[in-house]
C-alpha cells in the first residue's frame, strides 16, 4: 500500500491538499484490498474500513508541512481452512 501511495505522489504533478487529492489516496487504498481480496488473502465478506480525514479540518501546521496524517484502514484477512469435519449417516 506504501508503494502505491508513493508510486502516485511522485507520478502526479502535484498532489493537491484538497477532498480531491486525499480521494486518489483512498482509490489506491480500496485498489490494494480489491487485489487481496482476488488473490485470496483478504475476505470479501467483510467491507474494508478505510478511515480519510477531512483535509480542510486538519492542523494547519500540517498543512502548512504538507503532511496528511490519520488515514487508517482495516482489511479483515481471509483465513484458510486446515481441518473439515463431516458427519453423516447412510441408510438402506
């Protein structure tokens, strides 16, 4: 995911510090989990939760660093099964 972010910082002019620019953040968050998700290792069962602040609400002295903090997300992994057990009874 820090790859893809990254990957995009330094491939667009410039990231704007607006609902717009965090928006492409959020897209590259949602596009790591869809690839978990079809590789099998993150469950689809459960929707991701991927937290983006509001960038106008932010402290202005980061702003003003020009670091947006506070993104979070939750994947719930997809688990796999070791043991199955079945029961069943047969009749004539």
């Amino acid at each position: 995911m820090r790859e893809r972010i990254y990957f995009q910082l330094v491939n667009m002019l410039k990231m704007p510090f607006t609902r717009g620019g965090v928006a492409v953040i959020e897209a590259q968050m949602r596009s790591v989990h869809q690839e978990g998700v079809l590789s099998g290792a993150f469950s689809d069962d459960v929707p991701p939760i991927i937290s983006i602040p509001d960038p106008v609400t932010l402290d202005p002295n980061l702003r003003a660093m020009r670091k947006f903090e506070g993104v979070t997300f939750e994947f719930r992994l997809a688990g796999g099964v070791h043991f199955v057990g079945v029961r069943g009874t047969i009749t004539v």
